[in-house]
C-alpha cells in the first residue's frame, strides 16, 4: 500500500490542532514534520516544541520528521525526545554518516535524503543502515512548487542497488502525478498543499491507499 504524509508545513498555523484531528480523521499514515534553519534551506519553519506538543495531544500518529538543517547532529536527540517516529537527514548535511548512527541509537527510524541534484549513488555507503529514503522532488525550502519529474529515476536505481526499505518523495505531490510516483517504486507521498488545501483531505487520502 502507498502511505500517505501530510506535511503540516501547508497546514494554518494558527489551527494546528484541527489540522492534527484532520490527518487523523483522513487515516493518513504519517504526519510531515518540516523542519528548515534559514542556513540549509532559505527558510525557517517548526522547532521541538511544536513536535513535543503535538505529540502529547496525540500520541498515535507516526511523525516523520525531515530535518532540513545544515549541522543536524545538534538537533536530532531534541527532536527524538520530542517524539519523532522517524527523523530524516540530508546527505547534504555536516557530519551525515555519524548522524545517522546517532539517530539510531536513539531508537527512532532513520532516513536520509536528497536534493534534486544529488545523485543517489551518495546513499550506497549508508544504505543498510537505512529505513527510509526521501527524494525530494522540488528544491527544498517551500511548500507549493512543481514536482521535477526526473528526480523519479532515483527510487529504480535504490532498488537496483538492493534498497528495500520506504521511498519517499516530498514535494509537488497531488492527485494529478501521485500515479507517476507509485509507478516509479515510491511508498510514501508527502502532501502539503495538496492535502491540506483539498476541500475534502480525507478523499485524497482515500486516493493514495486506492493507488
Ligand atoms: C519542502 C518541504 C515539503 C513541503 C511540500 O521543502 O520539505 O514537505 O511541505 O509541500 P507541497 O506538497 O505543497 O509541495
Ligand atoms: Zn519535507
């Protein structure tokens, strides 16, 4: 089955509990959790606190956290304690190959992912210690952009490579391309705008597990 991850980066900011309520009300299979440093990625986002808080009000979800940081091997206990299921680095990233031990020590899933332009033979020296792979699939920063439809080569060539664990893509997902997607080997679509901008998100939803 292709899991859905709505990413609360296109969620109201003001209404975050309504929009934890509506991913669950959806069976959406993870929560998206942004996480941007104005250095990685010309942006800021969320911080623990927002995670922590989400976490206690539902304790449930699975929340994907995809840290968009430059150095996240600062970040990443902070963010385990505060209840990520999965934390996700870039390749791109500071110090990548001992953050990734250092996530799984911590007892949460560990992901890894790449920009656009990375190609994904980087990953062959970590991928068996991986349980997930994020492709991202616009350049990271903003919620709302077009999907680049030649990253999807990368999810064939993780599996030549023998990657058996998820493929995610994260950015410019809807019902217009998710087929594309689920064509090319990828399990887990991440949804901002595309979810939380639906008039019914729980349709969408019901359309990716249909896929
Ligand atoms: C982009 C973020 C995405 C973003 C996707 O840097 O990592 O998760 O929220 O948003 P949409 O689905 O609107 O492209
Ligand atoms: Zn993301």
């Amino acid at each position: 089955m292709i899991k859905l991850s709505p990413s609360i980066l296109a969620a109201d900011p003001l209404r975050m509990g309504s929009a934890l309520q509506l991913v669950k009300k959806a069976r959406a299979d993870e929560l998206h959790f942004d996480v941007m440093d104005a250095h990685f990625v010309p942006n800021l986002s969320f911080g623990p606190a927002l995670l922590a808080a989400m976490k206690q009000k539902m304790p449930g979800l699975v929340y994907d956290v995809h840290l968009m940081l430059s150095d996240p091997s600062k970040y990443v206990e902070m963010f385990a304690e505060a209840g990520a299921s999965i934390i996700t680095i870039h390749q791109e990233a500071k110090r990548f190959a001992p953050c990734l031990k250092k996530i799984r020590k911590l007892g949460v899933q560990v992901g890894a992912s790449l920009k656009p332009g990375t190609p994904a033979e980087t990953l062959l020296p970590v991928l068996d210690q991986l349980d997930r792979v994020l492709l991202m699939t616009v350049e990271p920063g903003f919620g709302g952009q077009k999907l680049m439809p030649e990253v999807l080569g990368k999810a064939r060539e993780l599996r030549m490579m023998g990657f058996a664990g998820d493929i995610e893509a994260d950015g410019g997902i809807g019902l217009g391309n998710m087929q594309l997607l689920a064509d090319s080997g990828i399990n887990v679509l991440v949804m901002g705008t595309a979810f939380f901008k639906a008039a019914d998100p729980a349709a969408v939803a019901a359309a990716v597990h249909a896929l």
